[in-house]
C-alpha cells in the first residue's frame, strides 16, 4: 500500500546529467561546423540530432514531473531549469541552420572564440548540475560566477565583431546573415547564464 502510495523516486538528476551532456554536445559539434565550414551541411545534420535528443531529454523530465510525488528539488526549478536548459540546444541549432542554409564561409576569430566560450560555459553547466547532484553547492556558485563572467566576455566580443562586420562587409546581404549568426550565438550564451541564474537561486534555497 506504502509503496503505491509513494512510488520509486524518480532519479532526476540522471536526466539532468544526460541533459548537461547534450547540450555540451551541442556546443562542441557548433564550434567545429565554425572551424570547419566546408563540412558545415553533415556537421549541422548532427547538431540537429542533438536538439531533437535534447527534446526528448525535456519531454522526458517533464512526464517525470507530473508523475512523480516526491521530487529532490521544487517541482517549479527542475522545470525552470529543464526548460532553460533546452532552449540552448535549440539557439544552437537555430544559429547552426542559419550558417548552414546562408552558406556563409570563414567566420572572423573573435567569432570563433565567442563559440569557444559557449562550449566552456556549457562545460561549467555539466559540471554544476553534476555538483548539484552531490550537494556541493560553494562549487555551483563558482561554476556560475565562471559562467557570468564568460557571458559579460561574449557581450564584448559580440559587439567587436559587429563592429569589424560593418567596417569591413560591403554586401548588405551579407552583413544581414552573419549578423543573425553572431546574434544566435551570443543568445545561446545568455541562454548559459540563465541557466547559471537558476543553479544559483537553487543553491540560494537548499545551501
């Protein structure tokens, strides 16, 4: 009867884990189609395999949620932070689609460290939900604080290479569509720190 009444726990952080790694993926698989745009249609074929996992991860999570009495952290944060979470693979793919299909060549560097700072704030993010799991919350806030910072990084490095965009693209057409790329892949930071907002405010509740 007890047990029907409180089934299994539900090992959420299993999911988020999976989830953080996904979306890893995602960001490592966006920094190589930058480096190497020749392959940038097979590579942005993978990248969209892992939105449509990363998809399955969140539906996942939330059935999860709506079965599950009992859960580790309040029902309304593993929401906000599942969904938060996927909104970056899908940014990413977003910004993967729009190169692929603008057939856009060589970005600048500063780009490609923009895309580079967004694989190293998911790599905090992995490693924060993992820390999350193990109740090493002073670890959280330091992989978030690491996630803040690269965010205010990514902002300056936006703004330089729009500038550099403007001074040196002379086909408006084009100016347009690396535009749109730049400003997919700062989003998809802004998406991290999001991300690292909620883990703080988790932190905040259960420290």
């Amino acid at each position: 009867m007890i047990s029907r009444l409180f089934p299994k726990q539900v090992d959420f952080f299993e999911l988020f884990n999976a989830g953080a790694a996904n979306v890893l993926k995602g960001s490592a698989l966006m920094l190589t189609l930058l480096q190497d745009t020749d392959n940038a249609p097979v590579i942005a074929k993978g990248i969209r395999e892992t939105e449509k996992e990363g998809d399955v991860i969140t539906h996942d999570i939330m059935k999860k949620l709506n079965q599950t009495f009992l859960t580790p952290i309040d029902r309304e944060d593993l929401h906000a932070l599942a969904t938060r979470m996927d909104d970056i693979i899908d940014i990413i793919w977003g910004c993967a689609e729009r190169f692929n299909l603008f057939k856009l060549g060589t970005p600048q560097p500063v780009v490609i460290e923009m895309a580079k700072d967004l694989v190293a704030c998911c790599e905090l993010i992995a490693k924060a939900v993992k820390q999350l799991e193990e109740k090493k919350f002073s670890f959280v806030q330091e992989c978030c604080v690491e996630i803040n910072s690269l965010e205010n990084k990514t902002d300056r490095a936006f703004r330089d290479a729009l500038v550099k965009l403007f001074d040196e693209e002379k086909d408006p057409i084009q100016i347009i569509k690396w535009k749109e790329v730049y400003e997919l892949l700062e989003d998809s930071v802004d998406a991290c720190e999001d991300v690292a907002n909620i883990l703080e405010a988790i932190v905040l509740k259960y420290a």
